[in-house]
C-alpha cells in the first residue's frame, strides 16, 4: 500500500492559493495508484451545468462532450445520493456489460477505454456537489481495497484545501468588489503597503498622475511633480506609515495653479495582512487626493432622481453650483435671467437649501461617486 507522498501532499494544499496545481495533485494521484487519470468538478444539478473542472489526465474533447450531451448519466444520477465522504466504484451499481450499452459510455467512456470509475462527493450544498473521479481501462481493472484505503487517507487533504481554495476566492472577490467601489469615486484614491508601494490607485487618482498633472505614478512609486513638494508629500506617507492616523498637505496644480489637497490615513486589517503572502496585497495607507476645482460631471438625471427636479432645474442647479452667478448661468444656458432665479427657487425648496454655497456643498456631494462608465 502507498503512503501520500509529500510530493503530493504539497501539491493538494498548495492548489488551494493556485487552482491550476489541481491538474498536477490528479496526475500524481492516478501515478500512485496505477489508474488513467481523474478528475474533479463542481456540478450544478439545479441547472444542469459543469461550473468548473479540473482534469488530470484524461480526455479534455471527451470532457467537452460530457459537459454538452451527458450531464445527466448513470453515474451522476446514482451520486446524486451519496453523501460526502462516500466511496463509490461504478460496478457496484451498474456492470460493465450494463454500462457498455449506454450512450454515456459510447460517447465519453469507450474512446478514453474507460472501464472502471471510482467516485466520492468532496462537498455538497443543495443540488450542488464538488466530486472526485478516477478511471482505469479494463486491463487495470477495478480499485483494490489497499487502493480504496490510499484515497481514504487522502479524503481528508482533498477536503480541507477545496474549501480553503473556496474561502480564500471569496476573499479575493470581496477585495476585488472593493476597488471596484473605489475605482468609483470622484475623488482620487491611493492604496499604499508597507514599503510605500502603490497597491491600487482608482480612476480620478490616475488622471492626476498623467504627464501635467500634479502627481508623479512610476513604478508603483507616487510622488509630486514637482521637486519642492516631493519631499513634504514623501514625510506625509511616512507619518501614515507610522500609524498618524491623519496627515495632510496642499499641491498647487502645475497647469494654472489651483490647489489640491492629500490626505494621508493609515490603514489597519488583520484580514489583508493575514493574506499577505497569498495575493492579497498587504495595504498599510491610503492617501486621498481632493480636486476642489475640479468639474464633477455629474448626469442632471442623477439630481432629478434625488430631488424631484426637473431637468430644466437640474440644469441650473449643476450650473449654479459649480460656482457661476445668476447672469452667467443665464448665458450659459440661454434663457432669461428671471428664469434662474425662478428655477432657483425651486430647486432650493425641493432640495431644502437655502443659498447657492449649501447647494454647491450638497451636489458636489452627490458626484463624489461617477456612474458606470463615467469618465475619469
């Protein structure tokens, strides 16, 4: 009887931080046990549908076929009520004679000289199972009991790293999901690790990184343009490095001299630095670069929505608040200045402010967050 080897104990843990070792874990597996190959693969039985599968050794156009034409076949319907951890070979339900007449073995099995399946659910949730198979031809003939007892004693590694490799994608996912809500401000946003190393810098942070800009982003270093303020903007980072819980510092925008302002906050998660070493990178500070200058376009649909307005009052509203005076809307948009003042008013009772600063601070509120596909 056949031990685990270490080899292939590293494989089946290290597959659950790289999916693509699984492969690898399979071959070895069917090497040890003197089989064709194996295979594993989530199977959604609500919909009829492979969700994933990691094959080792066998046929991947043959897969292909299963996954088509052959979802429901002896195999998976007779599985369907085994619990996890049960042990099954195919002879024990159907014989070889029996399995030769299907459709199933003629179109998957039989080109692969598939005669022999041993099969064990790894996880289960209603009408979803992760399960395991292995094959041999006819000439291998069926698993042995000391063979049975090897994979016994590999059950249990098999078990353990699929649901960390399930935990830890669900992690990825959840921080995944969490630059894509930062990628949505209007305001720039910098995620910096401990070495002061650009971990992720959102749409509004990169456009004020571009050749003009204020900001310098080279090499997941960022830095000011200009020399005079890189040093100060470098002391801010370290202070946020240093657990300063905030830092902040004003750059005047190369282009026509407006300010910016940064804020530097330190960062704290005992979930990311767990996961560290595992792809998740390790953020230690977040700096925060605020354009108070800067247009938000914002859609006058977006303040028709909140208030009530309609569109000829969101017009003025987002005019009047970007700063410009009763007459200056008035040309901006063609009409009257009796006009804006009338639209005004009704924009200030609906929105339940009372001078045009308040409704400036209110809208430039609303665009902090850019809709899909909004520009930068």
């Amino acid at each position: 009887m056949r031990e685990p080897t270490d080899k292939l104990l590293d494989l089946i843990y290290d597959a659950a931080t790289d999916e693509t070792l699984w492969a690898a874990a399979l071959i070895e597996m069917a090497h040890l046990t003197a089989s064709q190959g194996g295979v594993m693969f989530g199977l959604d039985h609500r919909r009829a549908n492979v969700t994933f599968t990691f094959n080792g050794g066998m046929s991947g156009e043959h897969h292909r076929i299963f996954r088509e034409r052959h979802f429901v076949n002896p195999f998976s319907a007779h599985m369907l009520r085994v619990p996890v951890g049960g042990f099954v070979q195919s002879a024990e339900f159907m014989s070889l004679p029996e399995l030769k007449r299907t459709a199933f073995y003629d179109e998957v099995l039989g080109p692969q000289e598939t005669a022999h399946n041993f099969m064990v659910p790894l996880a289960a949730k209603p009408d979803f199972q992760v399960a395991f198979n292995f094959c041999r031809n006819e000439r291998q003939g069926p698993f042995e009991a000391h063979e049975l007892k090897f994979f016994s004693r590999i059950f249990p590694h098999l078990r353990r790293s699929l649901l960390l490799g399930s935990r830890l994608d669900g992690y990825k996912a959840l921080q995944s999901a969490e630059f894509h809500v930062l990628d949505r401000l209007a305001i720039g946003m910098i995620l910096l690790d401990r070495a002061a190393r650009v971990v992720f810098a959102n749409a509004a942070a990169r456009a004020v990184t571009g050749d003009g800009g204020p900001l310098r982003l080279r090499n997941s270093v960022v830095t000011a343009a200009r020399a005079t303020h890189a040093q100060k903007m470098e002391q801010l980072i370290q202070a946020a490095l240093r657990n300063v819980p905030v830092a902040s510092m004003s750059i005047p925008h190369p282009q026509d001299g407006r300010l910016l302002t940064l804020l530097a906050s330190s960062i704290r998660s005992r979930d990311v630095d767990r996961f560290g070493g595992l792809g998740m990178h390790d953020v230690a500070a977040m700096l925060v670069v605020f354009d108070p200058a800067r247009p938000l376009d914002i859609p006058p649909e977006r303040i028709m929505d909140a208030y009530g307005l309609t569109l000829a009052e969101a017009r003025v509203a987002l005019c009047a608040a970007s700063g410009a005076s009763v007459p200056e809307t008035a040309r901006r948009l063609n009409i009257s200045a009796n006009t804006v003042k009338t639209h005004l008013r009704r924009v200030f009772a609906k929105t339940g402010v009372s001078r045009q600063s308040e409704l400036a601070r209110l809208i430039t509120l609303i665009g902090l967050v850019r809709a899909e596909g909004d520009g930068a």
